[in-house]
C-alpha cells in the first residue's frame, strides 16, 4: 500500500518536472536555430516571454493599465456607455465626470432655465417591448443577472418634426422619426448574425434606418422590421453586370424593394478614401454569390467609379438615378479642402441637381479593413469638416434643399449633440451598435478571428453572438442615445434636438479661454 503510493508520487514528481523541462529545452533548441528572430536566437526562453506578453499586450493595457480616459479608438467610459445603456438602459454615473477639464474642448451651452419634459416636442408613441437586464448580486468574485421585460418610451420625433428625405424630388420620400441610425456595416466585413442582431434590433427601436455598407443588400439585413438605406459603392457589388458594369435593371430592382427606402453613392469613407477592402478568407460563397465576385479570394474595390470623374457627373448619375428609381439618392463623402467642397457645391447649383442627402464622414471613422496610412492621417475629422459643409452650402443658398448626415466616433449623446450643432441634421453610428452586439475592440476585424463573432463570417466563432439575446441590446441602447440626445436639448433651452446650432456650443481652449461657436465660419 505505502510502496504503490511512494510510487505514484515519484511518478507524479516526475511528470511535473520532466513535462517542463523537455518543453523549455524544446522551445530553447527549437528557437536558438532558426535565423528569423534576433531576440529568439540569442535569448530562446526569455524572448519567447517577451512575443507572448507583446502578443498579449493590447489586452493587458484595455483591462490593467489603461485608465478610464485612455486607450484608443474609444476609452473605457465611452466603452461601458454602450454597454449599460445596451444592457440595462442606464446611463446613469456615480460621484462624478472623469473628464480632464483643464484640457481644451467644445462644452454644450446650458440654459438656466430649460425646458420642462412636458414642453418637448417628443412622439412616444407606440410604446418599445424590449427586455433589460436586472443585477441580482455583483461580488468580487461572483456576479450574478437575469433578463426581465421591459417597456421604453420610444423617443421619436412627432410627425410635423420628422426628417423626410426627397420630399420635393422623388415619387417615393423617405419620412424618419429619429435623428440616429446605423453606418454603413456590409455582410462580409460583419457575419451573418451579427447584421441579423442589428437588423432586429433597430426594426423593434423603429423610427431608424440601417445602412448596408458597400457589400449590397444581403438576407440578414431584412431580417428585421428595418428601414434600408442600400449603399453603392466604386465595386457595384449588388448593381453590376458580368461585364462589372453599373446594371440599371439590377438597381431598378433594388429600388422596387419597399424596405429599401434610399441609396447611398459612397465615394469615400473616414478609414479609407477610396475603394473597400475585404480579406479573402471572409469572402464566403454566399458574399460572393451577393457581390458576384470569385469566393475565397481578396476584394479590392476600384479606387472611385467609372461612371464618373467629377461633380458634374456625379450629380448627373445621381440624378438618373432618383429617375428610375423613384427614390432619395446621397452621397458619402469625406473632406480634404474647403476648394473641394466648394466646387462640389458650386457644381450643385450650375446643374440645379442636390443630393437628398450627404453624409459627411470624418476621418477618425473606423473600418472593417483599411491600410495605415489612410486611416491616420487623411481627410478632416467630423467637426472640421461639418460646419465646412454647412456653411458652404448656405454661402450658395442649397442648405435647406439637403440633409447632412454625419459619422465619426459619434457613439454617446454629448457627441451626438455636438455634430447635430455644428452642422448634421442626423447622425450615423458604427462602432457603437458593434460594441452593443458584443464587440471588445480586439482590432483583429481583417483578420476574421474576432473572439466574440462580430467582425467575422467564421461560423464556429459566431456561434458566440446569440441573435436573440443581442437584438435587444441594439434596441436598447439606440433607445438610450435618442432619449440623451432629447434630455440635452431640454438643457440647452430648446423643444426639440433638430434646433440646435453653434450658438449652442462653446469651444475652451487650455488657457481656459472661452470661443463661441455661433460666430465660427471654417470658410475662409
């Protein structure tokens, strides 16, 4: 009996030494050979450590070392906004703002006597079903939550404040009852449940539109009592021929879809200036069967349209198509220069031909895939480029035969606000409804490894993202945003948040010195 347990001892001693030892002596052999890695040859085990904590790096910092006001694109309170108004509807904090006020930035202008909620011009009607988490305990090492229904005020605009796009120029307008959908996200760049969750989601907050994003219209955007706004791309993909040509029938019979309710011509995107990108690996058969593109392999987008090289043809283009399909046609569009833009405008007015809409995306705007170079530094960001618009269009008499809609890391009311005054009439958001379907910013979306199946057409890693669970989280938290973006208005002195302005805002500058806004102009 003592010998038979002396000797499983010594046996399980063995195990824990030899096991390590011929692993480490393996990674030491192994790496001190190979010629590809300095570190590696020179130093096997310690530079093994070293590529696994750099490996492990970005995560280390989100979670331990990043405070609450660091880390990029969005910093941890942006990051838990989401997720409390997603979850539970909350946006309520504790003991106080974490913002560096002694830093420069735009502060929203408070009246001393707002407006009561009675005065608002707000439709809450009909009612949202919807179900909001409950925290049963939260310990250190234990936490525990369930589900229950729940009922919000839906937070509309009333039908004599709502938004139509078209009114004067389409045989079929576009009437919108909130001020914030979603940008431009395709099938491809995101998986299959992850565009089911949000086409659900934003079908039960109503009142909404989602975007396609350049990889044409796919089943799980209609899975969802959703407004569409199919976007159009350099690619064509859901409009083109064999022949790779723009097909005037394909988009005819786009355009006779009665959940699509508008087209988008993007030109250009915050993150990349120019045609899209998708990683081979992501192109299944069904996205390339929807793109009528070869599966498996790389997409790269030309560059702009061949359709068209400059404004007049653009707006010409646009034009035809407004005619044959009898709906809102806009463009998307990034800023480089007032010269730009006002060429863009002047062109407006010598052809009499406006967009329905333009949205103006800033160049701090996030992407599924793009190059480095163009995601760091070219184009405006949004509230440069916003009021550049703005004032362009009013300095030619356009503005009130147009809408602006804006994007770029517009995911919290405040920020909502301020584009709103600087120049938007409505607003797009992105990377907010990812974070609410279960993003966490791994920034591996290229790769088509995201660990929580967002970002991915992998179908073992979305099996992950439950639809039925995360539908409610896009709801709620759209929700969320419309009813902060009221409750600003009412502080700000005004019924409803289609009036704010630049006389709004205040810029502070690190000198604590006080601009306002209303008398800024961008055109020089």
């Amino acid at each position: 009996m003592e010998s038979g347990l002396l000797i499983t001892i010594i046996i399980i001693a063995a195990i824990i030494v030899i096991v390590p030892l011929y692993f480490f002596l393996r990674i030491y052999f192994q790496d001190a050979k190979q010629k590809q890695h300095s570190i590696l040859r020179n130093y096997p085990v310690l530079g093994k450590i070293r590529y696994m904590m750099e490996k492990a790096g970005p995560e280390f910092r989100q979670y331990l070392f990043n405070n609450n006001n660091e880390g990029k694109p969005f910093n941890r309170r942006e990051f838990e906004y989401v997720y409390k108004a997603a979850k539970y509807n909350d946006r309520m904090i504790g003991y106080g703002s974490e913002r560096t006020f002694e830093e420069e930035g735009m502060y929203i202008v408070n009246k001393m006597f707002p407006m009561q909620r009675e005065e608002m011009k707000i439709d809450q009607h009909p009612k949202i079903n919807t179900r909001l988490y409950e925290i049963d305990n939260e310990r250190l090492l234990s936490r525990k939550e369930h589900t229950e229904s729940g009922v919000l005020d839906p937070f509309y605009l009333p039908d004599d404040d709502a938004i139509v796009l078209g009114r004067d120029t389409v045989r079929n307008p576009f009437k919108i009852k909130g001020l914030i959908g979603q940008s431009a996200m395709s099938f491809g760049s995101l998986g299959d449940h992850a565009i089911t969750a949000l086409s659900k989601g934003l079908g039960m907050a109503g009142g909404t539109w989602m975007n396609t994003g350049e990889g044409s219209l796919s089943p799980y955007h209609l899975k969802g009592d959703v407004d569409i706004i199919m976007q159009i791309s350099s690619g064509l993909f859901g409009v083109r021929t064999v022949e790779r040509e723009f097909s005037w029938e394909l988009f005819k019979e786009k355009s006779e879809m009665e959940q699509i309710k508008a087209f988008e011509l993007k030109l250009a995107q915050g993150a990349k200036q120019r045609g899209g990108h998708v990683e081979g690996d992501k192109v299944t058969e069904e996205i390339a069967e929807i793109r009528n593109v070869e599966p498996w392999q790389t997409i790269n987008s030309p560059n702009r349209f061949d359709e068209f090289d400059d404004a007049q043809g653009l707006l010409e283009f646009l034009d035809r198509m407004r005619d044959v399909g009898g709906k809102p046609v806009g463009t998307k569009i990034v800023i480089g220069s007032e010269a730009e833009v006002e060429a863009f405008v002047v062109a407006m007015k010598e052809t009499n031909i406006v967009p329905d809409f333009i949205t103006v995306d800033g160049s701090e705007g996030g992407s599924g895939a793009t190059y480095y170079e163009l995601a760091e530094s070219v184009g405006l960001p949004a509230f440069a480029a916003l009021p550049l618009l703005d004032d362009m269009l009013k300095k030619y008499d356009l503005r009130n035969r147009t809408h602006i809609i804006a994007s770029g890391k517009l995911l919290t009311p405040d920020k909502i606000v301020m584009a709103l005054a600087l120049g938007a009439d409505m607003i797009n958001v992105a990377r907010g409804f990812m974070l609410s379907v279960g993003c966490i910013m791994a920034e591996v979306c290229h790769t088509n490894n995201c660990p929580v199946g967002v970002a991915t057409t992998d179908p073992k890693l979305q099996k992950g993202l439950s639809i039925e669970e995360k539908k409610y989280r896009v709801c709620n938290y759209l929700v969320a945003l419309r009813q902060g973006v009221f409750e600003l208005a009412a502080v700000a002195g005004i019924d409803s948040p289609r009036k704010f302005t630049r006389e709004h805002i205040v810029y502070k500058d690190r000198f604590h010195k006080v601009s306002k806004m209303a008398s800024y102009s961008n055109i020089s």
